[in-house]
C-alpha cells in the first residue's frame, strides 16, 4: 500500500536566519514519523533578504522541498493560498517558518487526523512578553467577532493547523479575495479537534505585526464575516433621528410656553459634533465594506510567481 503524503506549506517573508533551522528542527521531528510521505512547500512571499537562496540550496538537495516565489510582498493569507492550492497531500500541515509553531505537535496531530477528524488545529496558551494592551485589545476583538458574526472564532487559535484533503479543498473554493483564513477554517465547517501547546518566543528574526496591522486585520476579520455594523448604523440612525423628533416637540411647546429663547449655543454645538461624529463614523463603516465590495469586483489574482520549482 502506498503511504498517505501529507504536504507541510510554510510561509516565508524574510525568514533567512530561521530558514535552516526550521528545517533541521522540522526534519527531526518528520525522521521519527513513520508511514507517511512527507513533502514541504516553502512560499518566499517577497522577502528582501536571503530567504530564497536559502531555500534553493535547500531544495537542491533535497527533493521533497518545494518552494514558491513571488514577485512582491502579498501577504500571509496570499502566502497560505498559494500553498494550498499547491499542495497535493493528502492531508497538508500549515505553518510558520519562526518555529514559532512546534514540530514536535506534528505526530500528535496526526494520530488525531486519522481518528477522524477532519482538522486539527493549535491553540497557544500562554501569551509571555505581550503588553498589558495588546492582550486586552484582542480579548476585545474575539468578543465583538463573536458577538456579531455567524462563525466562533477561538482566542489564541494559530494558524498552525493540519487539514484533510476534503477540508482543503473546501477552502479552496472560497475565492474571496480579502482573505480572512482564520475565519475561513471555521466557516467551512468540519471537525476540528483543538490541542493547547505553550508558546515560545521567536529565535531570530522580528514578527511582522505591528500594533496598526493587528488592528487592520482585527477590522478584516469582521468585516469579512459580518454585516452587522452596517445594520448598527441605521439603528444608532433612528435612535438618534426618534430622539431629536421628542426633543423638537419639547422645544416647541416650551418657546409656545415661554415665549423665545435665544440660549443653547453650548448644547447646541455639543449636538452639531455628536451628530457630525455619528454620520462620520456611519460613513466609514459603510466605506469599508464599499472599499472591499470594490476590490472584490476587480477579481485581481491574489498573488503572482516569479520562480518555482514545482512540476
Ligand atoms: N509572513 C509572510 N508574509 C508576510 C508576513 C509574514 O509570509 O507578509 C510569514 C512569516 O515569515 C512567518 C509567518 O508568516 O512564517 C508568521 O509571521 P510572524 O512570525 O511575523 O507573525 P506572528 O508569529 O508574530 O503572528
Ligand atoms: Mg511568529
């Protein structure tokens, strides 16, 4: 019988300092591993260090390594997509290339696959070295996603996961363009067995976050699976428009009553920016989905190669 393939897909942008590791670290793990064949895809998402040279000189001697090179910086989610659509396996483990993400779950995973689940996904415990506000932040951001979209998105979830073939290609046929993958693994539906690991700081290099693009990517995460912001502003809308309609009876009756009153410039200008405020806000939601409705109709490709060395 043949032995099952399963396909590793590990984003890369300028990773050339973990490049060697992972794979040492990751081949450690892979020789202990037995009945399975066992292939990488590396995706050089644009870096602008040696990332691709290191993973030529990897691929040179060694058959099972696959790599993909774009031709400019399209992102992780680019990154994901490409791999997975690259990927013949019949289960793929998707990764990242800091060794952020431990080898060692692997075989784990594995046994819990063939049991029969169709996914198995990791979970991060610990949350050392992050700030008192960034950990609030994102206790917040799981608490609206999940309060106002119809998917659950777990806290700490990574994106270290492994997947079946049939799950795969179910995200596959999402063709979305702003990709959102963590809410995309849940939408699809299937089971997904959730395993908890201790996370570990990154060896080399510098993560790609930044404090604004975790906000950006907090703000994709529920445009993309929720409409309710956009219903929230007409509420706010006819809330504030009822409000005024009884504050403008008021006002009638007390100038019948007291004859006219020319005071108010204070509460007056209070009302002109909260309602200003509002409307700004209103159009701002609106504009983001209007910004994602526009660059999905342009039906751009995600990402472009500039080199591979897959047949
Ligand atoms: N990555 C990528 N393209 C990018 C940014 C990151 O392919 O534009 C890869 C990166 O090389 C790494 C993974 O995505 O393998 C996770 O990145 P990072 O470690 O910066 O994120 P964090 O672990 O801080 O969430
Ligand atoms: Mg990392």
């Amino acid at each position: 019988m043949d032995d099952k393939r399963i396909t590793i897909v590990v984003p890369c942008y300028n990773e050339e300092k973990m490049i060697n590791i992972f794979y040492v670290e990751c081949n450690k793990v892979l020789e202990k591993i037995d009945g399975y064949r066992f292939e990488y895809i590396f995706i050089n998402d644009g870096s602008k260090d040696k990332t691709l040279i290191n993973l030529k000189e990897i691929a040179k001697d060694d058959n099972r390594v696959k790599f993909i090179s774009f031709s400019r910086n399209f992102g992780k989610e680019a990154a994901i997509l490409a791999g997975l659509e690259k990927s013949e396996g019949d289960f793929v483990v998707l990764m990242d290339a800091d060794l952020q993400h431990p080898p060692a779950l692997i075989l784990e995973m594995i046994n819990y696959i063939e049991d029969g689940w169709d996914s198995v996904s990791t979970k991060r415990i610990s949350r050392k070295g992050e700030s008192f506000m960034r950990s609030h932040c994102s206790k917040l951001f799981y608490k609206v996603i999940n309060s106002i979209s119809d998917i659950a998105i777990t806290r700490g979830a990574t994106d270290y996961r492994i997947m079946s073939r049939k799950m795969v290609d179910s995200v596959l046929k999402l063709g979305e363009y702003h990709r959102f993958s963590k809410g995309i693994f849940e939408w699809v539906g299937y089971d997904t067995k959730w395993i908890e690991y201790e996370s570990e700081d990154r060896i080399e290099g510098e993560s790609k976050w930044s404090f604004i693009s975790l906000f950006r990517y907090a703000i994709e995460g529920i445009v993309s699976f929720s409409t309710i912001p956009l219903k929230v502003s007409s509420f706010v809308g006819s809330l504030s428009a009822i409000g005024s309609f009884i504050y403008l009876i008021y006002i009638i009756f007390t100038t019948l009553i007291n004859g006219k009153d020319v005071q108010g410039y204070a509460s007056m200008i209070c009302l002109i920016m909260f309602f200003g405020g509002i409307q700004l806000i209103a159009l701002g939601i609106i504009g983001e989905y209007l910004a994602r409705t526009y660059m999905e109709s342009k039906k751009r490709p995600n990402y472009f190669i500039k080199e591979d060395n897959i047949i």
